[in-house]
C-alpha cells in the first residue's frame, strides 16, 4: 500500500512540474530600435544591458526629433527663401 501511494505522490508531482501554467510568459513586447537589441548582451558581463538599451535608444530618438527640427528650419518657406 505504501509503494501505491510513493508512486502516485510522484506521478503527480512530474505531472504539475510539466503543466503548461509553469511555462515563462513573455507578455512585454520587444520595444527600442532593433539596431540597439545587440546592447542587451551587456548583461552577460555585469551590467544592466536593458538599461544601456534604453538610454542609448533614448538619446538616438532625441537626435532623429533634433535632425527633424533641424529639416524643417532649413526647408524653403512659403515665399521660396529659405530660413537664416
């Protein structure tokens, strides 16, 4: 009777460690430039690489806004003059 109840402990044991409620959830997209995925691999030697990740993705959309600004200032205006 003991060895019954031995093998069913462990029949369902293997069982719940096998369901697939235990299976990671990944519900968070990949969000940032894909030119800068590389920089995540910083977490291989110590450092925070989404953290890099983030930065370096945030100070290159600050630059592209700054180019389209930039455009804008030098495109002609309505009179064909361009903008000193």
């Amino acid at each position: 009777m003991n060895s019954w109840i031995v093998m069913l402990c462990t029949i369902v044991a293997l069982l719940a460690g096998c369901s697939s409620s235990s299976q990671p959830q990944n519900g968070e997209k990949d969000q940032g430039r894909a030119e800068t995925k590389k920089l995540e691999g910083a977490s291989a030697v110590g450092y925070d690489g989404k953290a890099i990740r983030k930065g370096v993705d945030n100070s290159l959309n600050k630059n592209d806004d700054h180019n389209r600004e930039l455009d804008k200032e030098l495109k002609p205006g309505s009179d064909g003059e361009q903008k000193p």
